[in-house]
C-alpha cells in the first residue's frame, strides 16, 4: 500500500524526523502495520506503540495527528514516571 504516494521506508523517516533529538524506529509488519517505538535517553522512557495501520496515514494530516498522539501518549508516561502515584 503506498501512502500519500510515500513507500514504507519514506513514511517510516517522516515519522522518526518528527521525535528527534529522541530515538525513534518505525517498524513495518507484512499485515500493512506499524509499530512505533520512542525512547528519551534523557528520561529512559520508552513507549511503543503496535498495530498502527498504514490505511489510516493516508494524507499529510493523519501523519501529522498520529504524531500529535505519539506526543502525548510519551508525554503522560514521562508525566506519570516523574509523578508515580503513592500507594
């Protein structure tokens, strides 16, 4: 399946530009899938996030809210690593 026109490997630099300076790889699964992995050497958080499907990315603003939601999603683990709940 080709995205917006882009090949696997095009999409998966776009998407690992965005998260820089942070370590981020996109893997591509046969089933037309994506797993995002992110990790902030900083924080040592890592998130990753599987079964992200290549169907959805199909213009420059899908991209562009998935990356929005990879944000946040890192944002909260690295908000709830640096707050742990007492208990």
């Amino acid at each position: 399946m080709m995205t917006l026109g882009l090949c696997p490997l095009e999409l998966r630099n776009i998407i690992e530009c965005e998260f820089l300076p942070l370590q981020c790889t996109c893997t591509c699964a046969p089933d037309q899938t994506l797993t995002v992995h992110i990790t902030d050497p900083a924080t040592h958080c890592d998130l990753v996030v599987p079964g992200i499907s290549m169907d959805r990315l199909s213009s420059s603003k899908e991209i562009s809210r998935l990356v929005d939601e990879l944000r946040a999603k890192l944002e909260c683990k690295q908000h709830s690593l640096a707050h742990p709940i007492a208990g």
